[in-house]
C-alpha cells in the first residue's frame, strides 16, 4: 500500500483585465488509484512577479502581458483609486 501525494497546476486562466487565475490540485493516491482530491487557486495582475511560479505560467505571463495589457491595467487601479479618494471627501 503506497500512499502519494501530488501537486500540480491544471488551470491557468486569463481573466478580461488580463489578471492570471492559477488552480492547483492536490491528489491523493493509494496504489495509482486516487482516493481523493482538493483544488487551491491564486491570482496574479500584469506585471507582477511570477518569477517564483512554474515556467509554464511565467511562459503565459510573457505572452499576455504585453506594455498595452499592464498599462491598461495599471490605469485602470489608479483610476479606482482616484475614485475611491473622491468618495472619502
């Protein structure tokens, strides 16, 4: 009776702002036959370091976030921003 537990990224989404959604699923497994599973998910905005996740998903950051996609991003945060100071006053 072997018991074994693996980790693995099987979702990379990309979400309309261009922000990546990455699942990972833990399985176990006795004998090859998978007694049970859980799923786990991050998110990461363009142009955030993703230099710690796995190349597959630094691959698929390199090919989203192009300089239109971060800078679209990027002023759509400061525009909310600028908003939500207005609300305070």
């Amino acid at each position: 009776m072997a018991l074994t537990k693996t980790v693995a990224i099987d979702k990379i989404e990309i979400v309309e702002n261009g922000s990546l959604q990455i699942r990972t699923k833990t399985t176990i497994e006795e004998d090859g036959v998978e007694l049970s599973s859980s799923y786990s998910r991050i998110s990461r905005t363009p142009g955030s370091d993703v230099s710690a996740l796995s190349a597959r998903v630094q691959a698929v950051a390199t090919c989203v976030w192009d300089t239109v996609t971060v800078n679209a991003y990027n002023a759509e945060v400061a525009a909310a921003a600028t908003a939500a100071a207005a609300e305070d006053d």
